[in-house]
C-alpha cells in the first residue's frame, strides 16, 4: 500500500491527514499549536503527534510523499527549527522528501485544484496570497497580531474586548457584547476584565471570535460594527493583491465556518469563490499529485477535499 | 527648614521635586518607571531612588507632607505594593504622612490652582479625567496599551511601525517613515522589521513617538496622518467627559511638547487650556497648599509650576 502525508499547521491546532494512492483518506490526527514562527521548534512535537495519530497502525515507510503547509517564509532558515523538524520525522519512522511550504499554499490547493490564484485566510491570523502555479506570490498582511492580522479570529476577539472596556463606563457592565465578554472573562468590574485582559497570551483572544461570531448574527449591533470590520479589513487586505488569475480561495476557521464574517466577505466579492474546508487533505491532495498525471491529479482533488 | 514632597510616577520615568514652605524647589531627582501598575513593587524602588536624589543632603525628618502622583486606581489594593512604598519611605527617613493620588490629579495641579475641570494626559499612555476639588471623577480610557490609551506615545510608535511593515510590499524599505523605522531599528527587511517587533517591550514603543511626530513635522504624510489620529482619539477621550467646569490642563510629553498631536489638540479645543509641564512640581504644591491658606496656596502656585 502507498501512502502520502498532509499536513496543515496553524497557529491553534496542527492537522495530519494520510491517505492512499486513490485518494481514500485512511488517517486523521489532531495535535496543538504547529506554527513555528510563533511555538518555534515545539511546532515539530505537535506536528509529529498528529502525524502519528494519523498513521495509526500504518507503516510509515508505505508514505512516498509528504507536504506540511507552515505559517511564516522563513522558517527553513532557522536551523533549530530545521533540526527539530528532521528529528520528528525520523522518530515518526519516515524515510520519504517531506516538502515543506506556506500554509497559503495548502490552504489554496484544498480549495481548488488550479495551479493560480488568490487564497484569503482568517484563522487565528490573517493574511492574503496570490497563488502562481501551486507557489506563494505576493501576499498582504500576516504580518502578526502585534502589528497585523487585521480581520483574523485574535483582532477580532481582542477588538472585542477593547470595545467592551471602553465601553464599561458606569458600575455595571453594559448589556450585550460587553456583557458576554464579562461572562466569559468571569469579571464583574471593567478593572477586573482589563486585569484579565493583560495577562492572557495573545492567541487566547482568538478563542473570542465564535463568541462575537454568535453576539452579531444575533443582531448585536456592536459585534456586528466588529464583524462587518473584519470583512472590509481583510477585504482590504485582499484588494492590495490585486485582480487574481484563477479563483479566490477563503480559508481559515472565520472565513470557511458560517460566520458573519464570511457572509460579508462573499457578499462583497465579485470573482469566481471557493472554500478551504481541509487544508491537510489539501496538504495530502499536493504530494498525492506529485506521483501522478495531471488528469489523474483533479479527479483526485474532487475525491479528496 | 520645613519641606515638602511631589513625586510624578509615570511609565517611562519617575520625578521628584523637594520645595521649601516659600515654594523654592530645593531639589529634583529622576529614576526610572514608577508605574506601579505595570512595574508592581520595583515603582517603589524607582519613586524611592528619585526622592533620595531629590531630598540631597536635606534631612528626610524636615519634609512635613509629600504627595506621589501615579497611574492606576487600584494601587493601594495591592498589599504588596503598599508594603513596598512603605519601606521605601522609612528607608528614606521620611516620616511625614505620603498621600498616593492619581497622576491625573497632580498633572492637573501643575496646569492651574483651579480645583476643578478636566485634564488630557498623553504620554507612554492616554487618559483624560475629570477633575472635581482635586479628586478624580469619571475617567475615559486609561486601559493600558493592549486595550486603549489610544494616541498615546506608545500608541503612536506602535501605529508607526504597523504601519511601515504594511506599506513595506517590496524589497526595499518605502521612503519617509518607513525607511526613518528601519533606520531605527536596525532592519532592512520587512521580516525583521516585523521580527524586531515582536521582541520589544511593549513600553519601547513609545520611544518611537519623537521620530513621528519629527517626521510629521517634516511634512511626512503618513506621519502626518498618524499624528492627526493620535489628535483625534485623544478628543474623542476628552470629548466622553462631556463639558468639563474649569480648565482642561494638557499632560504628558505627546501634549506638552510642541509636537503636531499637541497642535492639533490645541486648534480643536475651544475651552480655556493650560499646560501641565512639570508634574512633580504640582505634587509638590499640593503638598504644600495642605500646610498653609487659600490665597497663600494660589500665590505659591504661581511660582512653582
């Protein structure tokens, strides 16, 4: 039996998918954080543990083919990561190339079998790539949290929560977003949820965006001025790519769940739109099609993804 | 000899100024960040090493009344940190009662002898405040840099450098602000400009304002539009207090020095408007308006601040 191995890592969760040489995925593993830029060399720990719950009982040396779709360019240039990564896959009992490449890049090919075009995601970041010929071009934003990500899942939760404390003016927290956030935050005095505020790490306000999500499509006018923000932030973001030459891909837990901040987004766009739901078997998808023909390639992409 | 005591803790550095009962300021002292908020017990150390420069070879048991202006409402919660500033004051021989208030009150005391209105403080943070008979009423924003300040010091270098990642889309580092960043920060990739960053305290930040404001002055346009939102925000502040009765006093290097946000601060507001330039000087003379009568308290104002 062939085997090949996809691999989508983010900055919340890392995704391991194996599948066989007719497409039939035979594996899935779940493990944490796999961004390096961010987790640096403890990306490689949680990427091997999804990949071994992946494999199951297979045999690693049955996988001809691997790809691992990563945050960040310049992760290859930094050695420890390299010998982090090449350590796990030894110790997982791999022996095949393991390329890897832009988490843009496996994001696109899960929404599309073309080789060009533009691919948006809103995860816990965000960040816009024209795709050329399966290879990231240009890109916008991503530029992180402290200084970009506009629209992602983290801005915004923590957007959220600045609205909520500037809004906390009197002795009682307001009704609505604010409230919602005071609840979960557990804090019943704005102090409190600004103390709380200031010793989350960063990537917790990420776990925000489905509660503001939820607030706007209730009709929460505040989180929906946030939500509707979001979409022209990464609209905007995606506009500075310009006109794509092939489908935009929308990837990433805001853009592909049935959020507001999608709905915005797919409303404003005029270009042929596609969806992202499996970056790992898009992932699996590219080293799939790199041991077979072109034709061969999409009827496996409408299989597999 | 009798003396008093006026400390202004900020963020960035703390000050003292020892004056004598005809409001001769006697001596000055400077140390580091006094901000209990964010510096916790080590503010004291820093307030601490700022009284005993101050003090000089004056006795400590001469100083009848001292108040220390500081950021943050709930300082005195903090037993550890009231513990620290209570060794700090026996361990500078001082035995005289020390009133902590909120900086907001001793920078409004060094705008005007006026009792009430409202004071804009803008310097690693923002906040603006009413004032009434010398005491803090409603405050707006004062949230830390993570949720608020906004067009502060820190605000506006962090702006700035967001900025220039995102207007750096090629290989070379775009003309202006941008290339005075980089410059600054010893970058000449837009990856490390975004990696430089990362790895700064968030406070550092704030040591970028001077360079925007200076490019502002120098007709930089994006420079200039960050100054004019850092001015807009600021009003915004100011404007949720509604109409203050008395002056509004202007705080904080963003405001006092001539700086664009400043002047544009200044061309928006239509109430009477003074200048908070020397804090430590207006704890000082609070201090000393407890030892003596009104008209006594008014003229001493005069000469001190």
């Amino acid at each position: 039996m062939v085997l090949v191995l996809g691999v989508d890592a983010g900055g919340t969760a890392s995704r391991a998918v194996v599948a066989a040489a007719d497409g039939t995925v035979v594996g899935r593993g779940r493990a944490g954080p796999g961004n390096p830029t961010t987790a640096g060399p403890a990306a490689a720990r949680s990427i091997g543990t999804a990949v071994r719950e992946a494999l199951g009982d297979h045999d690693p040396a049955a996988v001809v083919a691997g790809v691992v779709g990563v945050a960040g360019a310049a992760i290859a240039a930094d050695p420890r990561v390299a010998a982090a990564f090449a350590d796990e896959w030894a110790e997982r009992g791999l022996t095949c190339p393991i390329t890897m490449v832009g988490d843009a890049v496996t994001a696109f090919a899960a929404g599309t079998a073309a080789p060009s075009g533009a691919v948006l995601i809103a995860g816990t970041g965000a960040v816009a790539a024209r795709i050329g010929d399966r290879r990231i071009g240009r890109t916008a934003d991503g530029l992180g949290w402290l200084l970009g990500d506009e629209g992602s899942g983290l801005w915004l939760g923590l957007r959220a929560v600045r609205s909520a404390a500037r809004a906390w003016t009197g002795r009682t927290v307001p009704a609505g977003l604010p409230a919602r956030i005071a609840e979960h935050a557990g804090v019943d005095t704005r102090d409190a949820l600004v103390h709380w505020a200031g010793r989350r790490p960063p990537a917790a306000f990420a776990a925000l965006a489905p509660l503001v999500c939820a607030a706007a499509a209730d009709g929460d006018p505040l989180a929906g001025r946030l939500t509707s923000e979001a979409a022209a932030r990464l609209l905007a973001t995606l506009a500075e790519l310009g006109t794509p030459d092939g489908p935009v891909v929308l990837a990433g837990g805001l853009l592909t769940r049935e959020t507001p901040v999608r709905a915005a987004v797919l409303a404003a766009l005029d270009t042929p739109v596609t969806t992202s739901r499996d970056p790992a078997a898009g992932a699996a998808w590219l080293a799939l099609r790199t041991t077979t023909g072109p034709a061969e390639a999409a009827r496996l992409h409408a299989r597999m993804v």
